[in-house]
C-alpha cells in the first residue's frame, strides 16, 4: 500500500494525474555483488576483481500503472530504469517505456521500447534467465533477451497455454556493427535500422516449448552491407520435479545478434543486463547454436543450475588462416541461489568459456556472488 501511494505520488508530479488511474505501484530491483574475472590469450592474460551490479538480474526501479476502461479492456504504462547500484547512475527510462491496451479477448497492444516479441517467447528457457554475465544463453545463441525502440508489439490472450507475439520497430535504437557510418540525412525511415520478431509460446503444465524469429534490417546508406541479419532460436523445458531439463537450438545467418552483448558485459561490468547490445552485419556470415541445461532444487530454499551451450562459426565467420583462426566457442557453467524469504536471496556462480567471442585460444573464467533484493 506505501509503495501504491508513494509512486502515485511521484506520477502526479508529472502528470497530475494520477487519481486517474485504477493502480499505480512502484517496484524494483537491488542486485549487488562481486565479481571475479580472467581473460586469457596465448600472448596476455587480464583478470579483474570489482564490485558488479546486476550479476542475477539487473538493478532497476519502475512504475507500472491500469487503468479498467470496462468491457474486459485496460489501459497500462511502464515505465522502467536501468541502475548501476554500485555506482548509483540510471539508464533514465531505457529498460521499458510502453503505453498499452489489454483486452480479455482479443490480447494487447504495446507502443514504445520494450523487450521483443522473440524475449517474451524465449522466458523461462535459459536455466540462468539470460543473467549471470557469460553464463547467459545470450553468450552463444544471439538475441535471446534483446530490447528494442520504437516498437509496436500485438501479444495474443493464452490460448489453452498458446500464446504469440509480433512487433515491428521502424527505430531499433540498436547499434549497427560491420557497417560504415551515415552521413546521410537520417530522415527517411529506410535510412535507420529497422526489426521484425516474432515469438510463439507453449505452456502447459511441465512442458514449455518456445520458437522465435527475428530480421534486422539494415539502414540503406550503408556502404558495406545491405543484406539483412536474422536469427532464429527453438527451445523447450520439461519439469520432473526432482530435476528441470533444458535444450536449445538456433542460427544467426547474415551476421550476428547481439542481444544484451553478454560476453563484453561480463568482461567489462559483470554482466549487468542493463548494457545494450548491437547487431553485427555481416553477409555470408553464419552461426550455428545449442544449449543443454538443467534446474534442480536443493532443499526447501535452494535451488542449483547448470548448462552448456556452444557456438560454432561458419561461412565469413570460419576463418582457417592467418594471424586469427576462428573456432568453436563453448561455455560451462553452474550456478546456486538460496532464498532468505520471497523477496531476498544469495547466489553464486562460475562460466567457463573457450575460444571467446569463437576466436581460437582465447578462454574466459568469471565466479560471482551476491545478494539480490525485490520491491
């Protein structure tokens, strides 16, 4: 009720209206940690200790408002930021800003910068919940959790546990990498990088099985590459009680998806989602993924998981000569969260990876550990 009040409250700063709507509720996320970190190549080798933010999920605060407009439709907002809690800077409202209308019947409708159709699909199939820096299923299979801009989103209402999702961004916010700059005006629409994804999603019971689809398409000034990136990734997870199985599979083709750019957040912050990511264009260029995992609970409060995912280069990407050789990237990890009460746990956990970024030699350790905090 104190968090209803207070963030209606600051609403009303803005808008002064927020007696005009049927919720509004501030919530959030406090996650801090430390973090240990080695890189190692067959001429140098860096390790870092530091403080990191955002090792589970992301540090973040947001205000979330519904309105009922009657007839079984709702009108909703989110708006989200981003916080590095080790240093106190904020992302302003970059995680999510949306404005909606949600119907019973006929699903809902998001306008603004949210996660994409694929993300919403893919929940639940990454035993590390696309977190723990480079233990994420994002360190090898591209885009599973990917944010975008200017993104109209149309969600279905479940379906006996179906459920589907398409959105089209005209302004992904993306960075675009493999791609000379503009110096173009950047007026025309076909002038910024645009995105379609879509995502289907089956739950019933023990089992999930998801599948999503993504084309990035490339602003028309640029001078090297005019071929679209796209990614497709299928997953599912079947819970036995004692133990949950995982497994996954995708492509990237034309290039590489970033998504929350894992690998260089947890060589550079610890892994914090909160960093954007960016899409690699690159024509004839290819990878192929997969990921195995498990979830298995350790006592009434405990609960272990663990993976291993590899990501296998191939067309431009597979280079058998010169000073850099290209090979198969593969990562190992394990991690364990204990629950305090419902809103507070620790965890910890440790990646092993080969052949970083699926450059040969190059290999990457990082053990973590924490406290996370709900509001």
């Amino acid at each position: 009720m104190k968090k209803t009040l207070l963030a209606a409250a600051l609403l009303a700063g803005f808008a002064g209206a927020a007696s005009a709507q049927s919720s509004v509720t501030l919530y959030g996320v406090v996650d801090l940690g430390y973090s240990y970190q080695t890189i190692k190549s067959p001429i140098e080798k860096r390790s870092q200790f530091a403080m990191a933010s955002g090792q589970q999920s992301s540090s973040r605060w947001g205000l979330k408002g519904v309105e009922d407009l009657g007839n079984g439709l709702k009108a909703n907002f989110v708006y989200e930021s981003g916080i590095t809690a080790n240093t106190g800077s904020s992302t302003n409202f970059t995680r999510q800003s949306t404005l909606g209308l949600t119907s019973t019947s006929w699903g809902s409708i998001d306008l603004g910068r949210r996660s994409s159709p694929g993300t919403w699909a893919f929940s639940g199939i990454d035993p590390f919940s696309a977190s723990f820096g480079s233990s994420a299923l994002d360190a090898s299979m591209g885009a599973q959790f990917i944010r975008l801009s200017n993104m109209v989103m149309y969600t279905t209402p479940n379906m006996s546990g179906f459920g589907a999702a398409v959105g089209y961004s005209n302004d992904t916010g993306l960075t675009s990498r493999g791609n000379s700059a503009s110096t173009a005006p950047t007026f025309s629409t076909s002038n910024k990088m645009r995105a379609v994804s879509v995502g289907l999603r089956y739950a019933n019971g023990p089992l999930l099985v998801s599948g999503m689809y993504d084309t990035y398409m490339p602003a028309s000034t640029s001078a090297r590459n005019k071929v679209n990136a796209v990614q497709w990734n299928i997953g599912a997870t079947y819970d036995l009680k004692v133990v949950k199985i995982a497994a996954a599979y995708g492509q990237n083709i034309n290039g590489l998806v970033e998504g929350q750019s894992t690998i260089n957040n947890a060589a550079t912050s610890g892994g914090d989602s909160n960093t954007g990511g960016g899409i690699l264009f690159n024509d004839g260029a290819k990878t192929n993924s997969w990921m195995l995992g498990l979830t298995a609970p350790v006592g009434a409060a405990g609960k272990v998981f663990a993976s291993i995912q590899q990501m296998i280069p191939g067309g431009n990407f597979k280079v058998t000569s010169g000073a850099i050789s290209s090979a198969t990237q593969t990562t190992a990890s394990i991690g364990y969260t204990y629950s305090m009460s419902k809103r507070t746990n620790l965890y910890a956990f440790y990646s092993y990876t080969n052949n970083v970024l699926m450059v040969e030699s190059i290999s990457a350790n990082q053990v973590g550990v924490g406290v996370r905090h709900l509001f």
